[in-house]
C-alpha cells in the first residue's frame, strides 16, 4: 500500500522535472540556432567587406598606373595592349565591388563629400571611353579628364581602406564577443536548468521521504501493541488507538475511568512540562494488578497532550525476581552473602553493636557422601528453617543469612551478650534435635560469635574474628560453641606470625634438622635415624606440633617438606660415611604426598643428593590411605618400584584396616608412643601393641615401637617380638654432628 501511494506521488512530480527538462533543452536549441545564423550572417558581411577591401586595392593599384603614364605611352602602340589590359581589371573590380556595394557602409566616404561609389560609377565610363579612343590622337580630352578624376578617386580610396580595414576588423571583434556572450547564455543556461531540476529532484525526494515517514508514523499508532490516548488541552479524550481496546477489555475499566484513575499524576506531570522546557515525562500507576508506565507528551503544533500506556507487569516482575534472587539464596530463601554484607555495612556505619554469629553445618561432608547433593541441599534446607525460626523468637529477636552451602550467619542486635549466645545455641540445638526430618542425619552445627564493636572495628575484621571462634570450635569436637575473647586473639595472632615467619625463614639457619637413632634390640646396632624438624620462633624453640598444623593450613608445608626432604638426604648422606647400612626416616605431609609433583620433587631430591632410594623411609600416616585409594596405590606402587620404603606412623591411632595393609607395599609399622607410655602398667595398652605386633609378624612387616623411655619397656617389647625401638631411653633427638658422634661412642661400647 505504501509503495503504491509513493508511486501516485513520484509519477506527476517525475512527469513535471521531465517538462522541465525538455522546456530547458528547447530553449537552448533555439539560442544556438539563431546564434548560428547570426554567425554565418556576420561571417558573410566580414567576407564582403574583406572582398571589397581587396578589390579597392586593385582599383587603386591600376589607377595608380593609369594615372602615371603620359600622353606619349598612351598612344604609344608598344603600351596600348597593357593599358587595356590594366584598364579591363580595372572594370573587373568595379563590377566585383557594384555586386556588394550594398555591404559597404558610408563610414567609408567620410573623406569626400561625393560618395566613393559615384567615384567608381564615373570611373567606370571615363575608362570604357578611354579604352574605346585610346591610341587615337583626338583623345587628348578625353585621357586628361580621366588622370584627373583618377587622382580624385585615388585620394577617396586610400582615405576609404584603412577605415574600411578597421571596420573588418571591428566587425570580426563584435562578431567574436557576441559569439562567447552566446556560448556563457547558454552554458549558464543549461548549468541553471540542471541546477533547477537537481533542486527540484532533492525536494522531491526530501517530499517523498517525509510523506513516508509521516504515512508510517500514522500507521505506527495503529499498529503499536501499546495504548495510545489523544486528550484536548482540558483533558477530553478525542483518540484513541486500537491497542486502548485491548487495554481496556482487559482492566475491565472505561477509557474514561482509565483517565480518572491516572487524573491526578496527569495533572502533576501537565503541570511539571507546562513550567519546564521538557516535551514529555513519565510516571507509573497500577490498576487491578496491572503496572503501567505513563509516558506524557504534550504537542505544540496539535495543541494536544498524548498519553502512552505500556503495560510493564511483567518487566517488573522479572525485575523484583532477579532483586528477590541476587539478595535471597536459592535453596533456603534466606537472606544471602550480599545482603548479609549490605545490612553489615549498615549497621558499621551507624556504630550499632551487634553480636555476629557464624554456623555452620559440620556433618554436611557425610549427609552429601550418603545422600547425594540434592537431598543433602533438603537437609540444610531444613536446618535453615529451624536457625531461622529460632531466631525470630522475641527473646533473640535474630536475622539470619544464607551464606553458603553449608554455612550461616546470625546478627543480634545487642551488645556482647554470653547468655544470650549460649541460650540461642542451646535453643538451636534442641530443635535440631527435636525434628522428625532430622533424626535419620543427626547433623551437628559448630557456632562461632564475635561482638562488634568490643572485638573488631571494621565489617571484614569481625567477620574474621567470627570465622576465627567458628574454625576454632569446628576443631573442637567436645565444643558447642566460641567466643571470641582475647586469649583467642592472642592464639590467632601468633598463628599469623608463625605463617609470616614460616614465609621468611624456611631453609634459614633458625631451621634445623635433629636425628633420634633407632636401635635394633637384637644386635645392639643403630640401624636407623629418623630426621626430625626443629625452628627457633622468636629465640626460643617451638614444637612441630604447633608450627606443622598451621604450615599446612596455610599452604606452606609444600615449599618446607621439599627442604627437610632435600636436607635430609643430604646429612643423611654423611652420616652413611659413618654406617653405610643407615636408613633414613623422614615424615610426609598429606599435603605433600597428594601434591600432583611430589613424586618429580622426590625423583630430583634423590638424584641431586646421590642418596639411595632403599635407604629413605618415608613416613605416612593413616589418615592418608584413606583419602584417595586409587591415587594412594598408585603412588605408593611408584615410590616401591623407585626403591623407597614405606612405614605407616603412629599406627593403630588412625583408621587401622587390615583390607588396605593388605593391599598396600608397606613395610613397617610403627606403634604409636601413645599405646608405650603405660605399657608397663596398662592392660588394654599391651593387649593393643601385643595385637599389633602379632599382625606385622603375619604380614611380613617390619616393626619399630617409638617413645620408649625405660628399659623395661624396651624389654617388653623384645620379648614379644617388636626387635627395633626408638625413643628417650636410646636417646633424644640429636644434631648432625652428635649423631655421628653417638654412633661412634655406640661402636666403642660395642667393641669393649
């Protein structure tokens, strides 16, 4: 349809520059036709007077002749042949210039008062006569009146030629300049006609362009899904689109009672466009559960206010869900992370003091290893509902944040308050308890609370503080809870100096290997040392139980297991100097074992060392055959086919299982010191190791007791089987140089 009515347009405005176009040309054509025959007009006056020019030369020429010879040469018969000659051209040219004297102007007889063509005429009978009486005597008369009106036209013609020269001349000039003034009109002209219809071609299509555009604007508002009101300047509706129709059904509502019910914000947007320079505004109203955004526009040319109605309920639903999603965790509905660090932040600002609360679900490992993800997100699901009802109670008045899987946080509004945290813990636990839905998973939840302002200034420094009471109570089975008060501070924050030194000072002289010998029962001999890692922290010495947690907690222990590994191949070398049949003990981190490059860092310790691989025994706990079964075989199947020996410490303290002694190479068993220290008086203690040994024998392992003391345990256990032992009664752990020294007393000893 649109292409149609542009076509009905285009048609007679093409047909009207086309006219143009032709009216332009024809004019033209016309100009340079009557231009053309002006030139061959002026061409031919030019070519006449030029002729004349040339004959009036040759007049002049034989007069001049004519009028020199004397009465003798006359009549002389020698002479009488060329002067009739001369006289017969002379006739000639007369008769050329009678032809077109009608070309000559009069501009030429200005020097004689008789005109030059009546000169010419009398010439003309005087010459014929003298040619008929020439050579006759009696013609005296008739020769001198001849000479005589010769000499006037001789002053008439040589006064006639250069005016007739310069008029020629003249003439070509006219001729030129109006031929160039012709060519200038008509290339201006045409120039002018083209520009004319290049004009014309432009604004008609600027024309076509605007009715288009103005066509599909109309057709817009038809078309448009949105409402669309015309109103007059008192407010009376005198349009409305097909869209309203819709609109309406669907609200129920008249157009009018539509307009009414928006009446007030339209007069308040009328009246904020009437006393500014805006042309529209917006504003948002909802009827019968409907949003609708009102865009008013006000026309100046119309005199009119136009009211568009865009239904955006379910923008704005889409809008309140991703609000409700990005503050709200997915699975329990509670408040999440952002809002939990927004109301935080909040609460910073105003130096409100509150109690922060830490929870988290310390079974969740288990519920997701025996459930599945899914029924385990149910199950914290559950949990959140009770924490969440628990603290509504007026009594702790509590909000409570989602903020991880298996973790929450509790914000009461109070100052630190003992009673109050130990009475929600305990509240909390009974319902836990208390849940039918719970009964099958029994789910334990470890707390930790910090109080902000008392423990911490900043919204990051007691959510530390908080996570700091709450690991602390996570590694605290007997423990429900932790506050955080200043000996836990103190704790921390030697704990931070302990990672920052460990950061600095791993290979450090504050760090060195001891070596305590293993002496086999039977012959007497030391047959072993095991290296063990000591650090001077802050001048004084600082047990391996308290630096090697907190190295492995912080990452650490990777960068300080490959040292002590490296140092001690390395002295383990030396004191081989001493007894080539040593072997060397050295413990291993889990961290380290499961490192993806601890076997590459071991393969290189032992290559640059030149250690051999059957004399290093590495030590591994329990725990750490239990981690990954597959990649624990695997890896201890290289570290055999290496050479290397393996020994499980502190045995029988950990998972003992005889499945996976039976599976793995291992080769030694090493009883725990804690089954050997009431050995002598402890009944389940020996009935544990006697079991113990018992199960090495059937095995095919080896065996060594650690933290023997006394002789009598030494013989306790020689006497049941157990032929290696290890511990205070032998000797303490030693520096490099006095374990050589103490081999080479122990041989002494052994020789007297």
């Amino acid at each position: 349809m649109e292409s149609s009515w542009n076509h009905k347009l285009t048609v007679p405005l093409s047909m009207v520059l086309l006219l143009i176009l032709i009216l332009s040309v024809a004019t033209s054509y016309i100009v340079v036709s009557e231009t053309s025959k002006a030139e061959n007009e002026s061409i031919e006056l030019v070519h006449s007077q030029t002729l004349a020019y040339i004959q009036l030369n040759i007049i002049n020429t034989e007069l001049a002749y004519l009028s020199s010879l004397d009465e003798g040469q006359i009549y002389s018969r020698d002479t009488v042949t060329g002067i009739r000659q001369r006289i017969a051209s002379l006739l000639n040219a007369i008769d050329v210039i009678d032809r077109h004297s009608t070309n000559l102007s009069h501009d030429t007889n200005v020097h004689s008062p008789i005109p030059l063509t009546d000169y010419l005429t009398k010439i003309r009978i005087n010459a014929m006569q003298l040619a008929k009486h020439i050579s006759i005597p009696n013609g005296a008369a008739q020769v001198t009146e001849f000479v005589q009106q010769t000499t006037n036209t001789r002053q008439v013609i040589e006064g006639a030629l250069p005016l007739l020269l310069e008029q020629i001349q003249v003439q070509k000039s006219e001729v030129q300049h109006s031929l160039l003034l012709v060519r200038l009109f008509v290339l201006g002209q045409s120039v002018l006609s083209l520009l004319v219809v290049y004009i014309l071609a432009r604004a008609l299509k600027a024309y076509i362009r605007s009715m288009t555009r103005t066509k599909r604007l109309s057709r817009f508002t038809e078309n448009t899904p949105n409402a669309i009101f015309c109103l007059t300047t008192d407010d009376q509706i005198f349009y409305k689109n097909p869209a309203c129709g819709e609109l309406l059904s669907r609200l129920q509502v008249s157009a009018s009672t539509l307009i009414d019910h928006i009446a007030s914000s339209l007069q308040s947007s009328q009246v904020l466009l009437e006393k500014s320079n805006k042309k529209s505004t917006s504003f948002y109203t909802i009827i019968r559960d409907v949003s609708l955004r009102c865009d008013v526009h006000f026309a100046d040319e119309e005199q009119q206010w136009d009211i568009h109605l865009t239904d955006e309920t379910n923008r704005i639903k889409a809008e309140n869900q991703l609000k409700y999603q990005a503050y709200h965790h997915p699975s329990s509905g509670l408040s999440n992370q952002r809002k939990f660090r927004a109301q935080l932040s909040d609460r910073a600002q105003n130096q409100d003091a509150f109690i922060l609360g830490m929870i988290e679900v310390r079974s969740f490992s288990e519920i997701l290893q025996r459930t599945g993800f899914l029924e385990a997100q149910d199950v914290v699901k559950h949990i959140a509902n009770i924490i969440n009802d628990t603290c509504a109670d007026q009594l702790f008045d509590a909000d409570v944040y989602h903020i991880g899987d298996k973790d929450f946080a509790v914000i009461i509004d109070k100052t630190c308050n003992v009673p109050i945290i130990e009475s929600l813990v305990s509240h909390i636990n009974a319902a836990l308890r208390d849940a039918p839905e719970l009964i099958e998973f029994r789910p334990q939840l470890d707390f930790g609370f910090a109080c902000f302002p008392h423990d911490a200034s900043s919204i990051e420094a007691v959510i530390n503080v908080a996570r700091i009471a709450l690991d602390t109570s996570a590694s605290n089975q007997h423990s429900a809870f932790k506050v955080f008060d200043k000996a836990l501070g103190a704790k921390i924050s030697r704990q931070q100096k302990i990672i920052e030194a460990l950061t600095l000072q791993v290979g450090s002289p504050s760090m060195n290997l001891f070596y305590q010998p293993q002496l086999d029962t039977t012959s007497g001999n030391i047959v072993g040392f095991e290296a063990l890692l000591r650090w001077q922290f802050e001048g004084e010495w600082i047990s391996p139980a308290e630096f090697i947690p907190i190295a492995e907690k912080s990452g650490r222990i990777i960068e300080l297991g490959t040292w002590v590994l490296h140092r001690a191949c390395e002295e383990g070398a030396l004191l081989r100097h001493h007894n080539p049949e040593l072997s060397l003990a050295v413990n291993i981190s889990p961290s380290q074992f499961h490192h993806p490059d601890f076997l590459d860092t071991l393969n290189d310790v032992l290559n640059t060392t030149t250690y051999p691989a059957h004399y290093l025994e590495l030590e591994i706990t329990e725990g750490m055959l239990m981690s990954d079964k597959q990649e624990v075989a695997q890896k201890l199947s290289t570290l055999k086919a290496m050479g290397v020996k393996l020994s499980i410490d502190d045995f029988g303290t950990g998972y003992s299982s005889l499945s996976y002694l039976k599976a793995l190479p291992i080769d030694k068993l090493k009883i725990d010191r804690s089954f050997i220290a009431n050995l002598l008086s402890n009944q389940a203690d020996q009935s544990i190791v006697s079991a113990i040994i018992n199960l090495a024998e059937n095995l095919g392992m080896n065996l060594i007791a650690e933290g023997t003391e006394t002789k009598g345990q030494v013989d306790w256990l020689n006497k049941r089987g157990c032929r290696q032992v290890q511990g205070f009664w032998l000797s303490e752990a030693l520096t490099l140089d006095n374990a050589i020294a103490f081999m080479a007393e122990e041989r002494s000893h052994q020789h007297i």
